[in-house]
C-alpha cells in the first residue's frame, strides 16, 4: 500500500528526506504555476515556505479533502503573508487590491501570443482574490467545493466571485488591448486553456528541500 501524501509530510517532519523530496517533486509545479504570475521572481521561494508550512501546520488541518486542497490554502496564507510583509504597518486586501497594486515585478512566464499577455497581465491588474480564484479554477482545474475550503468561504459564494472575476477580467482585457482585440467570455476561457497548456507543457525542476 502507497503512502498517502499525509503520510508524507509526517515522515518528512519525522526526518525522512527522500519523503520531503517526493512531496516536492509532486507539487513543485502546480505551486510554482500559483505564485509566479503574482510574484515574479520570488516565486521559488514562496514554494519552498509552502510546503515547510504544511508540515509545520499539518496537525491543524483535518484530513477530509484533497491533499493539494491542503496545499493550496497554505500558498494563500504564505502569498497574503508575503504582501503583508511588503508593506510598513499596513495590511494588504486581496479583495481590493491585486498583484500589480503591491508593486510585484511581472516576469515572463513562456512565450505566448499577444492575447495570451493581455489575459496574464489583467489577471495580475484584479483583486488579488480574484486572481487567486481564477489561476486556481484556469491552470489547477480546481471546482468549487475545491475552491472553497481554500478561500475559506461558503461553495455559493465561490459560485458567486468566479462569475465577478469572469467578468472583472474580461473588462481588464479589453481595456488593456483597446481596439486591438474583441473579446467575449468564453474567449478567456479558450485562452486560459491555451496558457495553461503552455505552462504545464514547460515542466519546472524542483529544488531538493532542504
């Protein structure tokens, strides 16, 4: 029988390397892919203090939902963390403000087409929730029961900030691209799927934990 990746953590915070190691070389990615449009070139190390964080968090999360669900509401607390820190005495809101607001450097992810950068850039010009929200459900496929437990808000109410962050994003777009570019809904949609193929196609090499 396998370990489940709870299993993992323990034995990694139990001294097992090659634990730490498989853990890493499971979520690298997918973590990498959630911070780098938000931070640029901190990314690397964001992953790092997620996954030292779930295993200094894991006696506090109960074991009902998916392990990458545990995962991922770990990256937000370390991402909102990161923006706290940023700032003098002043809180950061991710319901108010975005990734461009905390003055994140913007790093290239991959080659992409023109539209592909307008999408990319207008998810960083949103709230940061919503940009959260929209990564999460565009490259992880995460639904809404998912997506809930990491935004720590009711499923209707994650039902109800996707279709806002829909619509946010398409306004951003289109202001970004002026003239240049007629967009609908279900464009971001289509173009969403195109960068995610781009992004999870280009593979990262994760960094042994230390």
């Amino acid at each position: 029988m396998h370990p489940s990746e709870f299993d993992l953590l323990e034995a990694w915070a139990g001294g097992s390397k090659q634990a730490g190691q498989r853990l890493f070389a499971s979520h690298f990615d997918a973590l990498y892919r959630f911070f780098r449009n938000k931070v640029g070139d901190d990314a690397g190390d964001l992953v790092q203090a997620t996954l030292l964080a779930c295993m200094e968090s894991r006696g506090t999360f109960r074991r009902d939902c998916a392990f990458r669900t545990f995962v991922f509401a770990v990256a937000r607390n370390i991402l909102l963390r990161h923006f706290d820190s940023r700032r003098r005495g002043e809180r950061f809101d991710p319901m108010v403000e975005s990734a461009a607001d905390a003055g994140a450097t913007p790093t290239q992810l991959l080659e992409v087409k023109q539209h592909h950068k307008y999408l990319l850039e207008a998810l960083r010009r949103i709230a940061l929730e919503h940009q959260m929200l929209l990564e999460l459900h565009y490259w992880e496929r995460l639904v809404g029961p998912e997506l809930a437990v990491i935004l720590g808000v009711p499923e209707g109410t994650v039902r109800t900030r996707l279709r806002r962050a829909k619509q946010l994003l398409l306004a951003e777009v289109e202001r970004l691209a002026g003239q240049e570019v007629r967009t609908r809904e279900q464009d971001l949609d289509g173009w969403a799927a195109e960068v995610r193929q781009h992004l999870v196609a280009a593979g990262l090499r994760p960094p042994a934990p230390t």
